[in-house]
C-alpha cells in the first residue's frame, strides 16, 4: 500500500526525506551545543592557561599604597618567585635547552 503511494506521488517522498535529514540536522547541532555546555562546565569554564593573579609590579603597588605590610609584601614576593623558578624548573626538565637562557639563576634583588 505504502509503496503505491509513493510510486502515484514521489512528491510526498521527497518531503518526507528533507523532513528526517532536517531533523538529523538539527539533532547534531543540539547535540554539538550540549557537548560544548558540558565541556566547558567539566574543564572549568577557561580555556586561558592558569595565572598567578598578581603581579611583582601588582605587589608593589599594593605595598605603596599601604595596602600591604612589609612582611606581607616580602612573603608574597618570594613566594611568587618560587612559583616561578618551579615553573622554570618544570619547563627546562621538559624541554631540551634551547640557548635563549643565560643559565644564571633569578634573584630577589634583580626583580626588585
């Protein structure tokens, strides 16, 4: 029965598979935004790389402004240079030496 329908009118047939592919269609676009939603909300929402928040220069603004004491300012600050130099120190065990660096390790005093 259904075959001599679409044998008398291939018109309706033609509808019918644009309707199901546009159906298809719109299913993985709802599916792709979803995946993205859930990607994001799983992965933490950024796709930034991870930073320390403040800067020396942010510290020592704060510092100037009286907004941080002299100890608070001094731990800070070595405790961001620390995460530095582990963060060297991570990155030269991964990579080979590329030449760009003097080898000569930071101190305090250069970084003001």
């Amino acid at each position: 029965m259904m075959l001599q329908t679409l044998a008398q009118n291939p018109e309706v047939a033609t509808q019918g598979i644009y309707f199901w592919l546009g159906m298809i269609v719109l299913a993985a676009a709802v599916l792709a935004v979803f995946a993205l939603i859930l990607r994001k909300l799983l992965l933490g929402g950024d796709d930034e790389p991870a930073s320390f928040g403040f800067t020396l220069a942010d510290l020592r603004d704060l510092h100037a402004k009286g907004e941080l004491t002299d100890e608070q300012f001094d731990q800070a600050k070595r405790q961001m240079l620390a995460r530095g130099r582990s963060m060297i120190e991570d990155d030269s065990a991964q990579e080979p030496d590329s030449g760009g660096t003097s080898g000569k390790p930071v101190e305090e005093n250069d970084l003001g």
